[in-house]
C-alpha cells in the first residue's frame, strides 16, 4: 500500500533548505513526513516542516508529486513551495534529525550521486533546477 507524505521546498538565495535524517541511515530530503488521514495536504506540511525545525511556514502553490521508497515502505510526496514566516530553523529532534542545510543546485548533484538524495528529491531534480540557477 502506498502511503501520503507531505514537504516543504524552502528556497533562499537559490539554495534548498534540507534535513539530515538519520533514522534509518542518512537521507537528506525536504522536510515533511506522513499526512494524517484527518488532515488536509496543507496542514500536513505545515505541521511537519514545524515538528522538524521549529518553524512555522506559509506553502505558496504545490511543486508536484513524486514516488520515492524509504525503510518504511513506499510512498508518494506532494511537496510544496513554502516560505518562511516565522522563527530561524533549528534541531529539536536530534535523535532523528541532527543537522540541516542550506544547498545548491550543484551540491544536491553531489548529493545525487553519492546516494543520500532521497528518490523524490532525484526524480524533482531536473524540475527544482530551474528555481534554483
């Protein structure tokens, strides 16, 4: 059964913010997570992008949906465009999420490459460049 996930694309200065999620080994993605049966796909994102940095963000329009297959099983992303409104992103789930990051186009190749670009992020990539150089 494919499940719901929700992420945010913050971009700043041409570069995405993203988390270092160890859970299961690293993978660097967006940050979001699961949407609850009981909530629309707005308030999903709103509510994880807060739950992983502590900031409260304003999605402006979607970017699209993309596959992508974790440890936890397979499912699909509906990521949107958010802007921060309020707070500087920090960690508050460090067993779960010890770092983030500022990146760049060039930087998330890299990051395609060496395997920790999480398979949604690899498959917006041709996409997310046009936002990003």
């Amino acid at each position: 059964m494919i499940r719901e996930m929700a992420a945010g694309l913050i971009i700043k200065d041409k570069k995405i913010l993203l988390v270092h999620n160890a859970k299961h080994g690293l993978r660097i993605e967006p940050p979001g997570g699961k949407k609850n049966e009981d909530e629309g796909w707005l308030e999903a994102v709103i509510r994880e992008v807060y739950e992983e940095l502590a900031i409260k963000v304003s999605p402006s329009r979607l970017f699209g949906e993309y596959e992508t297959h974790s440890p936890e099983g397979e499912f699909i992303v509906r990521m949107y465009f958010c802007d921060i409104k309020e707070g500087e992103p920090k960690i508050i789930e460090p067993e779960k999420i010890p770092s983030f990051g500022w990146y760049s186009f060039d930087e998330l190749e890299g990051l395609k490459d060496d395997g920790t670009l999480v398979p949604n992020m690899v498959s917006a990539l041709p996409r997310l460049e046009k936002y990003m150089v």
